[in-house]
C-alpha cells in the first residue's frame, strides 16, 4: 500500500461522484410499473441521455460564467426537471 500515491486516492475520490450520478439518474425517469425489459430499458436510456445532457448544459455554463468547472454544479437538476416541464410537458 506504500505504492499508491495521492494521485491514485485522488481518482478513487471521485468513484463516489459516479455512484452519485446514478443516482440522479433517477430522477430523471419515468415512473412505470411495467415489467417490460424493453420499455423499462428505453426509460433507463432515456433518463442517461437527459441526465447527460443537463451534466454538459452545467459544465457549459460554469465554464462561461467562471472560466472554471467545478464538480458541484450551478444548474440543478431540479432546474433542469423545471424547464424540461415546463418546456415540453414531460415530468
């Protein structure tokens, strides 16, 4: 264990941003009772493709405003499932 430097720790650190992501995926799809595999799976890919979208919109946007991108984001979901509503009527 003397091996590993800080950088290895430094990347372990940001397992729990991974494990985290996955759990904002969540909150991007669509409730269903439906036992389905395919649909069940089309809303799984749907919410990666919302959840990826909202992941890029924020790191755009901290980027213009900051220069910078940090980990914890400017745009919230909440905001991002707001608009989305809003917008298109989904949620």
């Amino acid at each position: 264990m003397t091996n590993w430097g800080s950088g290895h720790l430094t990347e372990y650190a940001y397992r729990w941003e991974i494990e985290s992501g996955y759990r904002s995926i969540k909150r991007f799809m669509a409730a269903t009772m439906s036992k389905d595999f395919g649909l069940r799976f089309f809303h799984f890919a749907f919410a990666c493709l919302l959840y990826s979208i909202w992941r890029a919109v924020d790191l755009l946007v901290q980027v213009e405003l900051t220069g910078d991108y940090e980990h914890s984001p400017i745009v919230t979901a909440d905001n991002t499932l707001t608009l989305l509503k809003k917008e298109t009527g989904i949620g």
